[in-house]
C-alpha cells in the first residue's frame, strides 16, 4: 500500500475546511465593520458632547446658534456651492462645520480664517483646535432656541428664570450620527 493522500480526499478535506471556515471568516468581518462603526459613533458622541460644553463656557446673553454666529464667513466667497449659505439658512447648515483639518483649511483658508476668528471672541478658548484628518467626514453645528417662562412648565416656579435649549447635530459622511440636546439657563 502506498502512503498519502489520493487527489480526491484533499479536494475533498479542502472543501470541508473551506465550509468551516467561510462563517468564521463573515463571523470575523462583521465584527470588524461594527468595531469601525462603534468607533465612528463614540468620536460623533465625543464631538457633540465637546460642542456643548464650548456653548456652556459662553455668556448666556451672547448665546445664539451657529447660523447666526458664522455666517458672515461665506460672504464673497469663490466657492459656488457655498455662495447662498450666508443668506439662507438650510444652506448654511447643508454646508456649515466647525470641524476643520489641516487640508479643510488649505482648500478653503479664508473661510478658515474668517471662521477662526469668530470662534476665540466667541469662545473663552484662546484658540482653534484644528482636528485630525480622519475627522474630514464629520459635519457639526449647533441650534441655540430661547425658551420662555410661559414654556418652561413651571420648571422654576419663583422666579422667571430665561432658559435656552441647545441641540448640536453631527453628521458623518452627511447622515445625522448623533443629536444631543441639552439646556442652559440665566440663574444664578
């Protein structure tokens, strides 16, 4: 008798392992693609919740959204996509970021710059934290909306205390990731 194995029971032996190991491959896949997307959720969570903290550390009278905060950054600007978003606010807020990367900045550095500007005087921040390059997918901004005291239900009944109700949105790769409301108010 001879030892080995005949042609047919390694075709045979290979197709057996290739059965095992195509679930176990998909298995492996999947739970990559999911760590990928966990992550990208935990850095839109991460950027909303900075954004809300940024919005705190402002005066509470100053407070208003980003609309109305940045738009002047695209008046005169070359870029035709961008050329209504200072007068019109959905197409402010279809382009409209505050995260930038270095090569945001280089395509578009008068934005930048105009943008920069506005955000260390509104901001107690001394300066612009420019964000790695992996972050380009990322869109965010900030609606700020008064609540009155005939709206708030009571919610301090003795004095009438101003409130606003601050909801930041953050995009990636323009779908709506996260959507973070929070609110602040005038007492003391």
């Amino acid at each position: 008798m001879r030892k080995g194995f005949s042609l047919i029971e390694i075709i045979a032996t290979i197709g057996v392992l290739g059965i095992v190991a195509v679930p176990f491959f998909s298995i492996f896949l999947s739970g990559n693609k999911n760590v990928i997307a966990a992550k990208y959720d935990l850095i839109a969570v991460n950027l909303a919740r900075e954004r809300i903290e940024q919005i705190r550390l402002q005066n509470f009278e100053t407070l208003e959204e980003d609309y109305y905060v940045y738009r002047d950054i695209y008046k005169d600007t070359i870029h035709s996509e961008l050329k209504e978003a200072d007068e019109d606010m959905e197409v402010f807020y279809n382009n409209f970021s505050d995260i930038w990367t270095s090569e945001m900045r280089e395509k578009y550095p008068r934005i930048f710059n105009k943008m920069e500007g506005i955000f260390t005087e509104k901001s107690l921040l001394n300066e612009y934290i420019e964000y790695p390059e992996e972050y380009e997918a990322f869109r965010r901004y900030a609606i700020v909306e008064e609540i009155s005291p005939e709206k708030q239900n009571g919610f301090i009944s003795d004095s009438p205390v101003m409130m606003k109700k601050i909801t930041v949105k953050v995009f990636f790769k323009d779908k709506l990731a996260v959507e973070l409301t929070t609110m602040v108010s005038d007492y003391k």
